[in-house]
C-alpha cells in the first residue's frame, strides 16, 4: 500500500507498506529511486505485523520499485498506481510521486 504526504518544496513522502500475509525475516524496499540496491532501503516491522518505510520522492516522477522478501522473493505493490514490465519478463510496481 501507498500513502502519500506532500511536504515543503519539491518532494513527496510515500510510506510504502507491506501486509502481515507477506511473511519475512527480512524485507527491503528497492527500486531505481535507490538504485536498486538490495540493502539500501530496510522496511521496518510494524505493529500490525506488516512491514513500512518511508522514502521522499521529487514531485512530478514516476518511479518503479518492487519489494525484496527474505533475499530471494520479490513482491510487487498491489495498490501501486501503475505497472511497467521489466527485463526479467515479470512486471515493476510504478508509484507517481
């Protein structure tokens, strides 16, 4: 799931969170707003038993991203606002900022 929270000047807050159903020791948060670095962006366990992170984003950009569960397991966001197909014949989660 997306919230987004505008904030001053030109960026845009999105917590992107995963539901209790997806069950992980680990899960990250990846995408070309970090590269796609498998360890840059940790999600954090909520209390609900669900995983968040909050990342700012320049307004006005589409940025895609999928989430990366216990090393091996990559999930996309199924409240994303579009999907585009990767490289790897599946599809990337897409949020506009």
């Amino acid at each position: 799931m997306l919230k987004k929270q505008n904030s001053r000047g030109k960026a845009v807050k999105v917590t992107f969170s995963l539901p209790k159903d997806v069950q992980g020791e680990t899960v990250f948060l990846v995408g070309d707003f970090n590269d796609w670095d498998e360890k840059a962006t940790p999600m954090k366990s909520d209390k609900e038993g669900g995983f968040s992170a909050t990342v700012s984003l320049e307004k006005g950009r589409e940025y895609q991203f999928r989430y990366l569960v216990n090393g091996s397991e990559w999930h996309n966001d199924w409240n994303a606002d579009k999907y585009v197909q990767n490289s790897f014949g599946g599809d990337n989660s897409v949020v506009v900022a």
